[in-house]
C-alpha cells in the first residue's frame, strides 16, 4: 500500500513540474508586447520604408516667431566718411605745431631739429619758438650736424638714392611729384647731403623714427616752414 502511494505522488510531482516547464517555455517564446511610439517618432521611419511616394521630414516642434525680413541700409556718404575716418591713422596731438618759450644760444630764424623729442623748433625774435612735430631716422640712419637750406622746391620729385634702391629693389629710379610722392608738398635740401626736411604722404609717421635720415612734416606744416624760411637758414640737427 505505501508502494502504491509513493508511486502516485511521483506522479504527480512529476506531472506538476512538466506543467511548470511547459508554462515557462511558452512564456519564454511568447512574442514581445509591441512597442508603443509617438507618431511624430515613427513618421520618419515608417517613410524610409515607402520609397519614391514622400519624402521624411523631421517636424520641428518648437514654436515660430514672425519675422520680418528688413533690407540692409544703403550706405550713406556720412557713414562711408565716418568708416574711413576709422581707418585713417592720426597724428599724437602732441606733435601739433604750437609756440613755446625758448631761452637757448641760437639766433632768430635757426631751425633746430632735437631727433630725440621728435620737434623742430624756428627760432622767433621775441624769446620763443615754433615748434613742430617730424619723423626722423630709424636706428641705424641716425645722424647729426649743422647745415644751410641750400635749396627749397614746392612739390618736389623724388629720386632715391643707389643705395636705398639696393635697400629696397621695388623703388622707382624717379617718381614726379605730387601727393603720393613721398617728399610731400615742400622740400628744403640740406647742404651737398642727401638729407632734406619735407612733407609726408604719410602723416601717422610724425613723431616716430621710420625715414631713412630725412626730417618729416605734415604737408601743411612743412608749407608753413617753407615760407617761413629763406634758403641759407642755418639748421642745427640734435
């Protein structure tokens, strides 16, 4: 009788773990439950698989604002001249011609050339002295000395030195003058050397060390020193 009871729960347990195997075999190859998208996700894809009938376009959904497109303001002649204004390199205010006492041992009409302050000073009768603003030599074409305004010309032209042309080998072996020569508007030749005090085309340069020895000017300033001066003013370089 026992024999016949252990039987019938072998059975049974037996029957019962098949039917778990069974239940999670059937849970194991189930399908998946679908998953659920948006349709402003899907769109896209479900696009890609309909080809040549529409194309996919993402959809921004971020709000839009009404513009109005506004055509650029034509430029006017007060802005184009305020632009160039910009552009255009000054001279230091310090370098302005302006009249200052001078109590030195120079007479009346010398013109002294201080390299070192960047001023030229004219000599007045009445204890003071022009004085204006120049460029001067760059290191290495320094120099110093006393000379005479052996020649004066109004709008000179150029003709640059052999050795300045090896310097620099784009020189033109003479350029007329006019405002783009770089002697300025007046010229006053220094002696038998190759020096001279003249205007600039380049007015930004006045109180800097760029030319190769010349003493620069302002065109306006050297017009007021050239009538100022006659030839054979003593010039006395510092």
């Amino acid at each position: 009788m026992k024999h016949l009871i252990l039987t019938a729960c072998t059975v049974v347990l037996g029957l019962g773990g098949l039917a778990q195997s069974v239940s999670a075999s059937s849970v194991r190859y189930a399908p998946p439950p679908p998953v659920m998208l948006s349709p402003d996700q899907i769109q896209p894809w479900v696009m890609q698989l309909r080809p040549g009938r529409m194309s996919a376009r993402p959809v921004d959904a971020r709000p839009r604002m009404n513009r109005i497109a506004s055509k650029p303001a034509r430029p006017t002649y007060e802005a184009s001249r305020k632009v160039a204004a910009k552009r255009t390199r000054g001279i230091d205010p310090r370098f302005l011609p302006t009249v200052v006492d001078y109590q030195g041992p120079e007479k009346p009409g010398t013109i002294i050339i201080n390299t070192n302050e960047r001023y030229l000073y004219l000599v007045n009768r009445d204890g003071t002295a022009r004085r204006y603003g120049v460029g001067v030599g760059r290191p290495g074409f320094e120099w110093a000395g006393t000379h005479k305004v052996s020649r004066k010309a109004e709008w000179p032209g150029w003709t640059p030195p052999a050795e300045m042309r090896a310097r620099q080998p784009g020189l033109p072996k003479y350029m007329e003058g006019g405002p783009r020569n770089p002697l300025g508007a007046r010229a006053l030749y220094l002696g038998s050397t190759l020096y001279r005090i003249h205007g600039s085309n380049e007015p930004w340069s006045i109180g800097h060390a760029v030319s190769s020895g010349c003493i620069r000017m302002r065109n306006e300033d050297v017009m007021d020193l050239y009538e100022r001066v006659p030839v054979g003013t003593s010039v006395k370089v510092l």
